[in-house]
C-alpha cells in the first residue's frame, strides 16, 4: 500500500512544535499523520504524499493560525490529543512515502521518493467545480485547508471525511508531513549544495505570494496594459515579504521605479543594498501618520504619486482609514493599493466616490495561488543573490525556546537578530 523511501520508517509519533493552546506553543512528542497516509492509501485517496521536513521557515502565518486569527473564524483544536495544532507550512523537505495506487502522479511531475520538494500546504476540496477546473484552493467553493495553519470553518467538514481529523498537522515535526501529490513541487538538486542553499527553498510560499499579488493587482500585464514598463511602486514593509515583493516586481518589470518604506533602517539598509535602491527613494517611517501625504511628500518629494502601494508590513500595522487616504492622495489615477494582511482590514472606503473615480482599487494578494513553479524556478535562477539574507535558528526543535518565536510571530527574536529570513532546521539531510 505505501512505498517508503531506502531507510526511512514512518513513525506513529514524534517531536514536534505545536499549539496547546490559543497564543501558547510547545515542543514534545505528538502524533504524526501516519492515520491519514494509510487512510487515503487503501482508497485511492488525495491525501497521498508523505515528506519529512528538512528546514522550515520562520513566518507570522504560523502565529496567526495559533491565535485562531487565520484563517478568519477558525475552529482549530488546540487541546485534542489525537488531533495536534502541528505548526509549520513554509518548508523544503524530502519524500519518504508515497501510496503504491497514487504514485502514478508524481512521476508525471517527475518527483521520485528521495526527491528534494517545497510543500504548497493549501489545498482545497479537490471535487467542487472551482478546484475540478484548476483553480487555486483559496477559491475552493467549500472552504480550503492549510496544513499547519488551520482549516476554514466551511471547509472543516470535507478536511474530517478526507482526512480523518478537523485540521492538517504541519512542519515543525522530526516526523513527516502529508499532501496530495498535486501540492508538491520538485525542488534540482543542482542547484541544492549546502544546507543554505537548500534553507532558500523554503521561501518558495512567500515568494508564490509575491508573485500572486503582482498578478492579481495587474503589474504582471502592465506594460501590455498601459504601453510603458515603469511604473511607481511604493513598498511599505522592507521585511521578509517586503525583500519579496520587491524580488518578483524587479523579475517582472526590471525597469520599475521601486520605493521602500519601514520603521527599522536596517530593513531599509538590506533592501537598499539587494536592488540599489537610492536614498532618495528610502522612506524611514516615524511620527504620527506616516503616510499622510504630507509626509509621503516630505519623504519622497513632492507631486509623487503611485501605481501601486503594496502594504507587506503586518497585520493591523494600517488601518483602514490609513489605507482610505492613501489611496486618495498618494495612489496615481488607475492605480492600486494592495495589502497582505491576513484577517481583512475594516474600514476601507473602496467605494469612495472620488477612489472610483480615479479608477483607482484595494485588494489583497497573499495566497500563493498556483505561482509554486514559479517561486521554485526563481529560487533556483536567483539563488546567489538571496542566500546571504538567510539567518539559521540554532539547534531545530531542540531548542524549547523555539516555540516561543514561532507562537510570537517572531518578532521579538528579530529585533534583536540580523537578518532578514529566518529558518529552523528539523531534520538533517545528507546533502
């Protein structure tokens, strides 16, 4: 019923960091997803894959599927034994197991066991007319599920008849985590010679969410779209996703005019030193509103306005009122402001009069949506620019202050850290 890669062994249960409570994170042995292999391998089920992680990304993703915030109304266990909060979703790992009636599909991807892969842990129903024609699994009509995160409230009831469980565990285990066939990606081993090296892949969600918010608020067609390849784009958040967005728009549109903003000059530092940014386009945010546009004119220069203002700063860091005036005064007509917050922001008036007007809009790109190949082709293409911003945390899951930084979203650890991407290693790999 399942082949295992030379050597491995699928445990029943391992050590792990995990949610026990709502903001409240720690590391012991719990079980694995061994009971949902072997329940989708006898039927032919999706849930086919087993991948042991090898680094794990730090991201505030993980803190907000831990405080019940993401996905929105989540109704995640955080005491049920048998049915572990399993923290981690952006990781690499190797594949150790696969179901003998659905090893079919990743060889069609040209994935073997003992094969190097980035994990998408969004997936939806897989049945629902949304997910039959290939659309992401954010548009799963019935709610989709993302391991190590939490299941949309909708979609709980599909998850359990999959699945067996309420929720899907996650990637901050030294045992394995499960996916269908469809949600791995083949990461070269060409391009995987150290462990940094393959620590890079594990950015392939943030990168897939960079990418999708490019698509989504119209920079991908731009220059199709208006005749000219260099737009304004203003970044606030010079951050892990913030490094992100700005990587993917500079892929996309080389010629873009780039400005970044953040409260932290060393982010600004980083950024600056990645894609030459110049100082004049560098925004060192202080004070009370920031962003009204008497500082954006003071910051930037004057009759300065934008194409596209992407908030990557964090949740709640803008409120909705912010966004409203920004997008009135700063955003050029036909622009957009995009936001990556994970829980909505209340209170933007997309429906202003003279927002429509200007044909100027709001929206939101953080879902990686179908841009995996890509995030794992660009990691590959750009991976001696983008190593040197990687940051080991030390020691894996033996670290008990571990989970700490993972249940705080990190921040904490960052102020005091240099770096801009963190991650954990929690399994050795013999690369």
């Amino acid at each position: 019923m399942i082949e295992l890669w030379k050597g491995e062994k699928l445990a029943k249960t391992a050590n792990s960091l995990f949610f026990y409570k709502k903001g409240r994170a720690r590391i012991g042995s719990v079980p694995t997803p061994y009971d949902i292999l072997y329940r989708n391998a006898g039927k032919q089920g999706r849930w086919n894959v087993a991948v042991k992680p090898l680094v794990v990304g730090l991201c505030p993703s993980d803190m907000a599927g831990g405080m019940l915030e993401f996905p929105p109304s989540s109704t995640r266990s955080l005491s049920d034994p048998k049915n572990p909060a399993v923290a981690g979703h952006e990781f690499v790992g190797q594949v150790i197991a696969v179901s003998k009636t659905a090893r079919d599909e990743p060889r069609r991807k040209g994935i073997l066991l003992g094969d190097l892969v980035a994990g998408d842990i969004n997936v939806g129903c897989g049945f629902c007319s949304q997910c039959r024609r290939g659309d992401p699994a954010a548009y799963c009509l019935r709610g989709a599920t993302f391991a190590g995160v939490g299941s949309s409230p909708h979609g709980v009831d599909w998850v359990q008849r999959q699945t067996g469980r309420s929720h899907v565990p996650g990637a901050y285990t030294e045992g394995f985590i499960v996916l269908p066939a469809s949600n791995i990606h083949k990461v070269p081993r060409k391009a995987v010679k150290n462990v940094n090296a393959l620590a890079l892949f594990c950015q392939a969600d943030a990168v897939a969410c960079a990418k999708t918010s490019c698509d989504t608020m119209g920079l991908t067609t731009f220059k199709e779209m208006r005749s000219f390849d260099n737009p304004s784009v203003l970044v606030i958040g010079a951050g892990r996703l913030g490094t992100w967005h700005v990587a993917v728009i500079k892929d996309i549109l080389p010629n873009a005019q780039i400005f970044v903003a953040d409260i932290k000059k060393a982010n600004l530092k980083s950024v600056a030193s990645l894609f030459g940014i110049p100082k004049n386009r560098q925004y060192h945010v202080r004070g009370k509103h920031p962003f009204s546009r008497k500082h954006i004119e003071n910051a930037l220069g004057k009759n300065k306005f934008f194409d596209f203002i992407i908030d990557t700063a964090g949740h709640a860091v803008l409120t909705g009122r912010t966004i409203t005036e920004i997008l009135l005064s700063s955003v050029a007509p036909g622009g957009k402001f995009w936001t990556t917050s994970h829980t909505g922001i209340s209170g933007v008036d997309a429906g202003h009069p003279m927002i429509l007007l200007g044909s100027k809009s709001f929206g939101n790109g953080l879902s990686p949506q179908n841009n995996f190949p890509y995030a794992v082709d660009f990691l590959t293409k750009y991976a001696k620019l983008y190593i040197r911003c990687l940051a080991e945390l030390p020691n894996g899951l033996a670290d008990k202050g571990l989970a700490r930084i993972i249940a705080t979203g990190g921040s904490e650890h960052k102020r005091k850290a240099s770096g801009i991407i963190f991650y954990s290693i929690v399994n050795q790999s013999n690369l």
